[in-house]
C-alpha cells in the first residue's frame, strides 16, 4: 500500500531553505536581493532551482498585482463613463 501511495503521491524533494530577503514591495525592490541570491547560489546555500524559483515566484505576484489595478482602474473608468453618457 505504502509503495502505491508513493508513487501516487511521491515524497517531495524540496528542502526547507532558511534565506532571509528584504521586504520586496515592487518591481524595483526586486533588484536589491539579486546580489544576495547570486551569493547564496555561488556558496552552495541555495541551489539555482530554489534562487530561480524566488525570482519566478516574485515575477508573476508582481504581474497579478499589476494586472488586478489595471483591471480596477479600467472598471472604475468604465462605470465613470457610464454615469456621464
């Protein structure tokens, strides 16, 4: 049972990595921990996959985020329109 369990669900092979990152609000905080990702990258800390997934992580929160006020804003763009025609 143990042995169809695994394969259905297989263990994952993550590790839980204790990395400490400045608060990223925007696109421009993204740049500062660059450094410090290539550093724990090139010390062994983190492997490539677990500093690329951060990145790609941040990326498409910052790409929702920004796609959730465009929408907003052209919503409320609209329901002004409506109201003046």
């Amino acid at each position: 049972m143990r042995t169809l369990v695994d394969r259905l669900v297989p263990p994952r092979k993550d590790r839980l990595v204790a990395f400490a990152l400045p608060a990223l609000h925007t696109a421009a905080d993204a740049a500062k921990p660059m450094a410090s990702l290539t550093a724990a990258v090139a010390s062994g800390a983190l492997t490539p996959c677990e500093a690329t997934g951060l990145v790609e992580a941040f990326t498409k929160a910052l790409k929702a985020a920004d796609l959730e006020t465009r929408l907003a804003a052209l919503e409320q763009h609209m329901e002004t329109a409506r109201c003046i025609g």
